[in-house]
C-alpha cells in the first residue's frame, strides 16, 4: 500500500511540469544566437517548453518580431512563428 502513493500524485492529470526560469545570461545568449544564426544562415535548434513534454525544432531564424515577441523559424517547406516566452534553450547546429 505504501508504494501505490507516488503513483496516485504522478498520475494526477492537475500536476503540471513548472517551466524553468531563465537568468539573464541565458536569455542573453539566446539573443547572441538568434543574432549569429540570422547574419550567417545557420540554421537553430530550439527547445520549447510545454506543459505536458518539451519540443525540439531546428531551422532558420527568418524573422525576429520584437513588439509580439516571436521568431519566424523556416523549414524547409514551410515556416512557424514560436513565441519568444516558450523558448528554454537555443544553440547553433553546426
């Protein structure tokens, strides 16, 4: 009886993952990325977080929109604007 606690509180649909919070070196970074990857068409990985499992995408940085906050990332066929808000980790591919 002991060990079926921790699985009621794990399968608790209310349990939601606590987003990290970024210090001001991250998000710096992030910036100098973003800054690096539109200047030499270096494609991007970035991780989003969301609630229920993060979610990687690697493309090129096409457009930075600051008064919304997002980023135009371009796939091969195709484009998606990502919320600046959800982003936990951002690096160049090389």
């Amino acid at each position: 009886m002991k060990n079926e606690q921790p699985l009621l509180r794990c399968s608790n649909p209310y349990h939601k993952r606590q987003k990290p919070v970024l210090d001001e070196k991250r998000l710096a970074e992030f910036v100098r990325v973003m800054g690096v990857s539109m200047f030499t068409e270096k494609p991007v990985k970035i991780k989003l977080y969301q609630d229920d499992a993060d979610v990687e995408l690697v493309g090129l940085i096409d457009k930075i929109a600051t008064d919304s906050r997002q980023l135009k990332i371009g796939f091969e066929h195709t484009y998606e604007w990502i919320t600046l808000d959800d982003v936990i980790d951002m690096k160049i591919v090389l």
